[in-house]
C-alpha cells in the first residue's frame, strides 16, 4: 500500500439545516479540519496560471480589468518558494498547467508531455452565431468586461506573458496546456489527486483547460491551498475577499479539501508514513 501524508485539512459541514431557525442554514456546521492521508504515489500539487502579469505602469489597462494581478504577484513571493520547494523534496510530483500565450511551448516538461498525451481530441460542435449573438457578446465586452479600451494593453500583456519567477518549472516538470495533457500526466503517474494552487479559484482553476471541472470528471479528487490562490472579486466583495471565501466553500463541497500551504509544507517535510502507523 501506498505510503501516505499525515495534513491538517479543511473541510466545510453542509448540514444539518435547522428549520427552527429564521435562516436554517445557519444550523450547518461548517468550517472544521481534521487530519487525512495524502497518498504519497496518487497525489500531485498543480499550480495553474501563475503568471508574470508586468506592472500596472507597462499595461494599466491590464491591472484596471484584472486588479487581483498584483495580490497574485504578492502570493508567488511570499508562498510559492516555500511550497514548491517542499513539493520538490518530497514525492509529491510538481506538475504545471499553463496557458495564455507560448512561453512553455520550447520547454521539456512541455515537449513530453505533448508527445504523451498524442493530438488533441476534437472541440465539441459549436452552434453557429448570429447578429443578435455577436451583438450581445460585443454589449458584455463594452460594458461587463474588460472595457473595450483595456483591450489594447490586455493583448500586449499577453504578448509577453511568462511564468511568474517563483513559479518556473524546473528541468523536465511536467507541463499541460489542456485537460487531455493533464490527464496524460495524471494516467502516466497513477495520480488521482490533484491539490491545485494559482489564479484564480473561482474563474481560471474551476473552468479554465486543466482546471477542477474537467479533471473531475475523470474521477480526479480537486482540492485547493487557501494561501496558495485568490478571487476574481466584485466591486461588492473585494474589500473582505468574500468571492474567495464563498469559492474555497465552493471547492471544499463539490471537489475536494482546503489545505494551508504551511499545514502541506510541515507534511511533505516530515515525509510519508505507513498507513495506520502511530502518529
């Protein structure tokens, strides 16, 4: 059997409901942690679109559209070097999930895991637009996001979009652009969990290629570092990052656990056990 690591882990109790009260979710139990076993041979940490982003002087139009930019500069430096380089340590394999541009397309991670996971499978059939389609998908580009004069400085952000210094594969890590490289990687590893941390927990590591939706559906456990990610938050949420609080519940109901990145790097540092084995 698989040796395992011993990691505080957070989950959320989503019940009972208490129907004596004016709001009866308020009877759940809610947030509480425990000790689980991570198996050291099955789980993999993912970092997911932690990127180089530039400063809000190069491309301001980038920040005024996306203004969680610079906290997830602010989480690279202080929690990546860290994390990564107990995942590095330990037996847990490092693997990166990428997309945005072709900063990775030359790298060796990249290089094999392409040939691995063989051609793309094809799109799902697209239904046809039209003038009212295309119309109202131009309103929401004016008017909900991003403003169509940020889009001149988006487009050249991404021109030149890199990893994030702290988060730069090393060597041959593996590295998937898409859902079928990522489970390519996961098939090849026998790997059935993946803690996922990057940017961000309620758009890009939910629905993005690669991210919970679809690794879900291949039976893959999706869990998530609290300090290890942030929010795309709204003008009503961003002063308490609630976004983030309501999508770490969501992670923790429909996917998998909440973990600290200090409560994974004490873990991965200590080493794995035998299961059952006296703590």
């Amino acid at each position: 059997m698989s040796q395992v690591y011993r990691v505080t882990a957070q989950y959320y109790q989503h019940f009972d409901a208490d129907f004596t009260r004016d709001v009866p979710e308020e009877g759940f139990g809610g947030w509480k942690q425990a000790t689980v076993e991570l198996a050291a041979s099955h789980t993999a940490v993912a970092v997911m679109h932690a990127w180089d982003c530039g400063t809000e002087e190069k491309y301001p139009g980038w920040h005024r559209a996306v203004p969680y930019i610079p906290r997830s500069a602010e989480i690279c430096w202080r929690v990546f070097p860290e994390l990564l380089a107990a995942v590095r340590r330990s037996q847990v394999p490092l693997f990166h999930v990428v997309g945005g541009g072709d900063y990775y397309k030359s790298l060796p991670g990249y290089l094999r895991t392409k040939e691995l996971a063989g051609p793309d499978p094809k799109p799902p059939e697209a239904i046809p637009s039209d003038r009212a389609r295309d119309h109202l998908l131009s309103f929401k580009q004016e008017h909900v996001h991003p403003g169509v004069h940020n889009i001149p400085d988006i487009d050249r952000g991404f021109a030149r979009i890199d990893f994030a210094p702290e988060a730069r594969p090393i060597g041959d890590e593996p590295i998937a652009e898409n859902s079928h490289q990522l489970l390519a990687m996961c098939r090849e590893r026998e790997i059935n969990h993946l803690i996922y941390a990057g940017f961000a927990v309620d758009g890009c590591l939910l629905v993005s290629p690669g991210g919970m939706v679809d690794m879900q559906r291949h039976g893959v456990l999706c869990s998530i570092i609290r300090d290890a990610t942030t929010a795309i938050e709204s003008r009503e949420t961003a002063r308490a990052q609630l976004a983030k609080e309501v999508a770490l519940w969501r992670v923790a109901l429909l996917f998998g656990f909440v973990f600290d990145s200090r409560d994974l790097v004490q873990a991965l540092n200590a080493g794995p056990e035998n299961p059952g084995a006296e703590e």
